[in-house]
C-alpha cells in the first residue's frame, strides 16, 4: 500500500508539472534593443515564454516575477515591479483574480451559491485599475491592456460573463487613458474548445502558444509606431 501512494504521488506531481506553463527565460539585456515588461496572471504566464522564444533577437522580453493576482496585489507591488530601469513598452492585465469568488474565511475558488464574495467588486476594480494604469504612465513606456480572458462553464469559483462585465470597466478606464486594448477575450471566446482546458479558464500547450503569437505580433506593431 506504501508503494503504491508513493507511485500515486509521483504519477500526481508529474502530470502537474506536464500541465505547468514553461517558466519564462532568463532575459540578458541587448541594449541595442527595446524592454518590453509582462505583467498579468497565470494566463500570461503561459504566454511568456512562446513571447520570448518568438521576440528573441528583437525584443527584450520581461515579466514580473510571479502571478499578477487581482488588482489589490497590482497595487501594492507595482513599484516593486517596474522597478527604477526604463521600460519602452508594458503589456499588462488584470481581472481574472478580481471576479473569482473567495469564501469567508478566505477559501479560494469558493462557490457563490454558498455564500462566496467576489474577490475584488467591480467598482473597487474600476479604481484600482485607474490608479494602476496612471501609474504606469508615468514611466513613458508604450502601453498596451490586454482585456480579460473568458470563463468557460463549469469553471470552479468563476461565472461565465463576468469576464465581459470586467473588460466593460476596464475598457472606460483605457479610453480615458487613450491605451489601447490587445482583445484575447473575443478570439479566446471564439475558438473555446480548441485552445482552452474544458471547464477551466487555462489554455492548453498550444493555446498559450498561439496566444503568446498574437502578443507577440501586438508588440512589435506597437514598438513600430
């Protein structure tokens, strides 16, 4: 019995670590070209590395060194983030940690239906969101938002829809700022079943990977204006 909980966890850990994103590249500096910054959650996670791997030679490729979580995380850490170095173009989201719903003792992914509380409201979200894009504006790099994947049904602790109901929100903030919008919720939406884990808001291997061709088109055309 010992050895077979011992097979049990090992055959666990490994198909984890087979659903995991690949990490993001250690990025060495060629000065001679732009620093592009990734901020986002676990979605852009996923994309990173087909970014890097796609950009490499033309753009240098960064992202913040963990999940972007909610708003309220993005607030207090983006200092830490952006760091003091000077950034030519940030490509950034949030949203999908907002609108998951949280139980009252701070379980994750809780169900509404007994009693879990969206994580951050969407008027809260609206104002973190604002203070968070004039904050980046300040460092003169280009930016880019890139609207809120959407939920398939089925998925735990999130409701299909709310993604829409956020990306409605963001999207007056980013008109008020004049930052152009990356829309993945639409293509994403569009093409659920081939690119997107069944009842879940992540995408397989091969749709973090066209995902991360689209980002990686988006930055170089915004990098050429």
């Amino acid at each position: 019995m010992k050895c077979h909980a011992i097979l049990l966890c090992l055959l666990c850990t490994s198909l984890v670590a087979a659903k995991s994103p690949s990490p993001p590249a250690k990025v060495v500096d060629d000065p001679n070209l732009a620093k592009v910054l990734l901020i986002g959650d676990s979605i852009s996670i996923g994309y990173t590395r087909p970014v890097q791997e796609i950009l490499k030679g033309k753009v240098n490729v960064h992202r913040i060194p963990a999940n972007g979580g909610p708003t309220t995380k993005g607030i207090t850490n983006i200092e830490a983030w952006l760091g003091t170095g000077k950034w030519d173009l940030i490509h950034f989201n949030w949203g999908l940690h907002d609108l998951k719903f949280m139980g009252p003792n701070g379980e994750n992914l809780f169900p509404k239906e007994k009693g879990g509380k969206v994580q951050v409201p969407l008027d809260e979200y609206e104002a973190n969101l604002d203070k968070l894009t004039s904050r980046m504006k300040k460092t003169g790099a280009k930016l880019i938002w890139r609207n809120t994947t959407p939920i398939p049904s089925g998925s735990k602790g999130r409701y299909v829809g709310d993604s829409a109901k956020y990306n409605e929100a963001a999207a007056r903030v980013m008109k008020k700022h004049k930052v152009p919008t990356q829309d993945l919720f639409t293509v994403s939406n569009e093409r659920m079943k081939e690119i997107m884990r069944p009842a879940n808001v992540h995408y397989t291997k091969e749709g973090s990977r066209f995902l991360g061709e689209l980002v990686a088109k988006r930055i170089l055309k915004e990098l050429a204006k």
